[in-house]
C-alpha cells in the first residue's frame, strides 16, 4: 500500500517512547513502503544516523548537541528500543530508503537557550496544553497513562488486527480537533519548528514527491498538514541566532528516560514499556514471571503458584474495570496483594529494579567524541572500570599498582568535575592504602566530559591544566589547600609547583588565624596520602610547617574572651583540627609537637580564653601525657570555682569531658573529676541552670548508653559532694592503678593487627 497522491505524505503522528506506537509506526511503514523517512530530530544528526545500524550500537542512547564554543549549552534526543522514532529509523536502514532529521536544527534551538530536549526556548508564562490529558478526560478517564496505554499501548498486544493507517488518521483528526479549540497551546516554539518541518517536506516532495512519510509527535500532525505559504514560514524563521553545533551519540539509561529523572518527554515505567515492546505474546504471564524472579533473587519464598494466581487476580482486575488488558497498575496491585504480602516495601524493589530499571546502552566506537572521550574509554578499558547505571562499591588498595591507577583516575575526574565516581567511608579497614568508591555512571556525564575537553586531550593533561588554572584563580587559602590536597590524591605532579606557589602566596597574605587553622589539616592529609602514593611532597611539607608555626604563634592572641559562643565553639573545633595536624607533622619536626603543647598550655591556663577552648586545651594535654593528673584536678577546680560564671564553667566541662572524645570514660575512672563537676552542678544557682542546661545536656548526651548508666550509679553512691571535693588533693593515686606492663604487652599483637587492616 502506498500513500494516496491526493492525500499527500504519510503522516505518523505518535507519543515519544511509547511501545505501541512504535509497533504502530512499523506496522503503518511496512504497510506503505515509502520511498523516505522523516523524523523529528535535529538534522545535524544526519551524519550520525548510519551509526544505529553498527553492531556497537544498543539502546537507549541519546543523540547529544552541543555548542562547539560552550560545551556546557547542550540538549538530549533519547531514543529507546521501544521509541517510534528508533523503530523508523531501523525501518528505513533495514530497507535501503533514506532516513532524515526534520525538526528545528540544534544551531537555532541552542543558541535561543534550550529549553529541555526540545531544543527550542519557550515564551515566558506560556502553559503547555497536554493533548493526552484532555483526550483522557473525553473518554472518561481520570489518568491519562491508562487511557493511552489502553487505546494504544495494547494495540499490538490484542491482535485484533486493526488498521494502523486508519488509526493515525484517527488520531491526527484528534489533535487537528484539540488545536482547533485550544489553538497552539500558546508556545510560539512549536510554530517555528513546525515551520522548519514544513520547509524540510517540500524538499522531500520536490525529491520524492508525496511517496514519503513522515513520523513526529501527534501534536504536530494537524499543522504539518495544514497548508502553510513558504513566505509565511520563511518569516517564521528569519532572524533566528545560530551557533556552531557538534554532535555524537551517547550512552542513555531507562531510569534517564523516566520522569523523575528529569526528562521533559520523559515516561513513568520505562522497563515496563520496554517489556511490552519485546513480549511476543503473554506480555502479563512473561512479566509476572520476571517479578517472580526478581523476589526470589531477594530470598522471598515465591512459586509458580504465586505467578498464577497472580496474573488471574490482574486479568480479574482488569475486566472490572473494563480494560482489554491489565496494565501495569493491575500487575502492580496483583503483584502486591499476591507475592509480597500486601507490603510495598518488596514492591518498591520491583518499581526500581523492573517498572523503571538500570538498563544503559552503548555506542559505537566509530561514534565521533571528543579527544578527552576517547582517551577516558581507553583507560577504562584498560583497567577494567565498566561504566554501568546501577551504583557499585569499588574496594580499592593502594598497594597494588592497578588499583592506584584507578584511585588516580577517579579522583582525576572529579577535579574535572566528572562526577563518575564518590569516595566513600571504607568498611575494609581504616589505613590510608585503602579507598572504597561508589560508582554510577549518568549519561550527563557526557556533558562534562565534553565541558572538561577544552583543559587537554588526555584525563591527566586536562587536569594538570585545570588544577593549575584553579590554582592562580582561587581567592581564599582554603580553596588553595583543599585544591593541593586533590592534586596529591590525584597524582598531579607537574600542577604541584603552581599550586604550591599560590599556596605560599595565600598563606603569606591571609591573618585570619581561623582559616589558617582550617587550612593545616588539609596539608597534612595530602603529607599522608602523598607518602601513600609516593609522591614527593617535600616542598609541601614546608609550606605545612610554616603554617604551623604561624598559628603557634598567632593562635593564643586570638582566643581572648571577647569571642562570643558560636565563635568560640568554632575556634574549639579549629584547635582539635591543628592538634591532629602536628601530630602527623611532628614525625618531620619533633619541636614542633613541644611548640604546640607550650600553646595550648598558655590556652589551658589563661582565664581570659573561653571555658571551651581552656576545657579542651587542657584535655588535648591530659590525653598525650603533658598534663599531670593534679594539673589537671587544679585547672578543673579553678574552672568549676564560685568565681566563674555557670556558663563558662559549663564551656569548660564541654571542651573537656564533652563529644566522642571518651570524657565519659575518663570521668568513670577517676572519682576526683567526676566529683569536682558533681560538686559544682550542685552548686549551680537555679536561674543560671536553666542557662546551662543545654550544653550541660550536649555534653553528657554523647556519651555511650553504658558509659551514662555508670556515672549514674556512681553519682547516686555519692561520690562526689564536699568531702570527695576537700579529699580531692589528697589522693595520690592519679587516675588509675599503675600500669601492668605484661598485661599492657599482651595486647600488642592485636593493635598491630588492627592498624595494618
């Protein structure tokens, strides 16, 4: 059968991923055997549309434009095994008749600020009409995914042999019905694309004459059959901007093609569609049995019974309500009462995993990319990172040179803002040569890597570059830090010099003992991992050092008492931070560590600091051995005095006692403390307790269940009050018996075992 010359072209007027419109599509193609075929879609994808015929070639996958001069201005064509236009375009290749793109070139649509895959900006405040809703709403039908799914996804399903020439007539008599009442839908968009489809149909006529068909969205049907005068849509198109535009096509996902996923045209059960498209017959049966399936791989007790009873609930369902078939709202209804027990915790599994699914394509190699593409494709390759939809955890060890290359590569990417992979806490073990990483791979990414091509050719040049330009454009000493901190874990050696330099330069410049004290941990972490690594990071360490020293100096000047609570709180975190940082660089300057202690002496005993900082100083002492324990009982009792204010002495049992730094334990050991503070929070006059409640609280909230049930049962024995107070100075013994040294060397063995896993 061919299209009738009185009638023109063929006109497929379908929904974008839909099953049975794709079924429709070939069906109506190989009804009338055209002599072309055109496709909405941008015809800069011409030159790629031979690529869907290659062998590399899987769907879903995208045809992706950018701007040549701002890879970032970019939009998405997906197309999926079950989308109509894949379907024409295999059609088309599989017969020998030539395929094109006929919507509104991507050089337009991106230089007028696209406005999702269309490609095309919309009028600001204009509201799209949604033909399907109101189709849905004429029938009788609240949702307008069932009624489409029952007038047209089921078609094929039914096999009730209709005409699928007579159906498209009847649905572009639809949409011709709806604009007529409702006009455009108020997007002047869709009248300069349907202008450029009309123009691109009479080249297609004066070639083929009206032996060609044409596959678009329904909506458009009514007015590419219109008759429209070439001057009137010349001036539709006149004075359109335009950019250079360069495309490819790209990995797509189904969870990608679904709504949630952001998609403009996107679709609510992609894998449901797709199983629809591929189900030869028995679609309910052959779905319930992938459902039965997935459960069972889950450890869920289901049977063949459970199948089918459950596909006879979801065809019961189906005929009271009077559908042709059960849809995926009956299989769902089915599938929940049947197999998981009326729970929707199992039921989301199966909406996940089934209803949208983890499916991602591929492209050829022959597919054009950017330099920095194909060098990443290369190195993934080699070391046997597969992109894949679904997270994956990555266990990597340091020690081993395969799995340093992939720490390498990842953290390369993320500095180029590749966000493939996100490091997480590892369960393995705690050492430095252990990296646990979470993997999923969104199509998006082809975005940045395109953005991240114009930095180099190859992933360790285009980050060398970007680090060295981050370097020399950053403003705060904390981006500098945190960017040499990249650099090491990322094997960066050639950016090091430049990022040192500005690091010196910042640090040089920057008086804020704060962001000083913010920067250092930093540092030392990089020391950590570049020792790690093997990176030589000599020159870093003198930059550590000489932070380190500035804030030995600078910090006791700036912990006075005019800090109020949150700055004095912030500054407390600021000194633990340093304190861990010298203690990785003391290995390189042991004067260093006697340098710190002597300052946080001078914080632990001056009165004007806060009760926080003194509090914390003081414990950062006692902990490394620096303190004696009558030091300790003296400073406590001077904090905890009539003389100082509740709530800086409330600060100070906080900076001491307080967070995951074991003060709970510590005061269950030692009777002199926990009986100075129990002393003091008698003591406390009733108008400033309600003030100290809340630290008091934050402070003694952290402690562990069994660690707050002891302090408990030791405060209600008495242990402290004014005679362990008066007693406090004459007891000798410190805070616990002597060391038992053979008991102390038994359990060497074990600490070694824990810190090397």
């Amino acid at each position: 059968m061919s299209p009738s010359p009185t009638r023109g072209p063929l006109l497929l007027g379908v929904r974008h991923h839909g099953p049975g419109s794709a079924r429709a599509v070939r069906a109506a193609l190989e009804a009338a055997r055209p002599k072309a075929v055109l496709i909405e879609g941008p015809p800069e994808g011409d030159a790629l549309l031979p690529l869907a015929a290659e062998k590399g070639m899987r769907p879903p996958v995208a045809l992706l434009a950018h701007a040549a001069d701002d890879p970032g201005r970019a939009a998405f064509w997906p197309l999926a095994g079950f989308s109509p236009e894949w379907v024409a375009i295999r059609w088309a290749q599989e017969h020998e008749v030539p395929v094109r793109f006929i919507d509104l070139p991507a050089a337009h649509s991106l230089a007028t600020a696209a406005d999702g895959p269309d490609g095309a900006g919309a009028e600001p405040d204009a509201v799209r009409l949604d033909p399907l809703a109101v189709l849905a709403e004429t029938a009788g039908y609240d949702d307008p995914e069932r009624w489409w799914e029952d007038v047209v996804e089921h078609r094929g399903a039914r096999g009730t042999g209709e005409d699928v020439l007579g159906a498209f007539e009847a649905l572009g008599e639809a949409m011709g019905a709806l604009r007529e009442a409702y006009g455009d839908g108020g997007h002047r968009r869709d009248l300069v694309r349907e202008a450029y489809m009309r123009q691109r149909m009479r080249a297609a006529r004066r070639e083929f004459g009206d032996a060609y068909a044409v596959m678009c969205g329904a909506w458009h049907v009514p007015a590419l059959r219109a008759k429209a005068t070439v001057a009137a849509d010349k001036a539709l198109l006149s004075g359109l901007p335009k950019v250079k535009v360069e495309t490819t096509w790209v990995p797509w996902t189904h969870r990608r093609l679904a709504r949630a996923g952001g998609y403009g045209a996107g679709i609510t059960s992609p894998g449901w569609y797709a199983h629809l498209f591929t189900a030869a017959d028995r679609p309910v049966e052959r779905w319930l049995t992938k459902v039965a399936g997935l459960l069972r791989e889950e450890d869920r007790q289901v049977s063949s019974a459970h199948v089918i009873e459950a596909v006879r609930l979801a065809e019961t369902l189906a005929a009271m309500r009077g559908r042709p078939l059960p849809g995926l709202t009956e299989t769902l209804e089915a599938v929940r009462a049947v197999m998981c027990d009326g729970s929707d915790i199992p039921l989301a599994l199966i909406e996940d995993r089934l209803v949208v699914g983890d499916v991602l394509g591929e492209v050829p190699d022959g597919a054009p990319v950017v330099p920095l593409q194909r060098d990443l494709t290369r190195q993934q390759r080699t070391l046997r990172l597969k992109a894949e939809a679904q997270d994956r955890e990555l266990e990597l060890d340091l020690r081993k040179d395969t799995d340093t290359a992939k720490s390498l590569l990842l953290h390369r990417l993320r500095l180029l803002g590749i966000g493939w992979g996100t490091p997480v806490a590892s369960r393995a073990g705690t050492g430095t040569f252990r990296e646990t990483w979470r993997l999923r791979w969104e199509p998006e990414l082809s975005v940045r890597i395109a953005e991240a091509g114009i930095w180099g050719t190859t992933v360790l040049g285009a980050a060398t570059a970007k680090a060295e330009a981050d370097a020399a454009a950053a403003e705060e000493l904390g981006e500098v830090t945190a960017l040499a901190e990249q650099c090491l874990l990322a094997g960066l050696a050639q950016a090091l010099p430049a990022v040192l330099r500005a690091l010196a330069d910042r640090a040089a410049l920057d008086t804020d003992v704060a962001r000083l004290a913010k920067a250092l941990p930093a540092l030392a972490r990089s020391l950590r991992y570049g020792d790690v690594r093997g990176t030589d990071a000599t020159a870093l360490g003198a930059v550590a050092a000489g932070l380190a020293e500035r804030i030995c100096v600078a910090l006791p000047s700036a912990c006075t008492a005019g800090l109020d609570a949150d700055a004095a709180a912030e500054l407390r975190g600021h000194v633990d931070g340093v304190h861990g940082a010298i203690g990785l660089l003391a290995d390189a300057d042991e004067g260093l560590r006697d340098r710190w202690s002597a300052v946080l002496a001078v914080l632990a005993d001056r009165d004007t600091v806060p009760g926080v900082i003194r509090g914390r100083a003081a414990r950062l002492l006692l902990d490394d051995g620096r303190l004696p324990a009558e030091e300790t009982a003296r400073l406590m009792g001077l904090a905890l005095s009539p003389a100082s204010s509740p709530a800086d002495a409330a600060g100070w049992i906080e900076g001491f006692a307080g967070g995951s730094s074991g003060g709970g334990t510590l005061l269950v050991h030692d009777d002199r403390l926990l009986g100075l503070i129990d002393t003091w929070l008698v003591g406390v006059p009733e108008r400033a307790f309600t003030d100290v409640l809340p630290l008091l609280r934050r402070t003694f909230g952290a402690y562990e269940p069994g660690v707050k049930r002891t302090l408990g049962e030791l405060v209600r024995r008495g242990p402290g009050g004014a005679a362990a107070a008066a007693s406090a100075s004459a007891a000798p013994e410190g805070f616990a018996p002597e060391l038992d040294p053979e008991r102390a060397d038994a359990v060497v063995g074990l600490v070694r075992m824990l810190l090397a896993g």
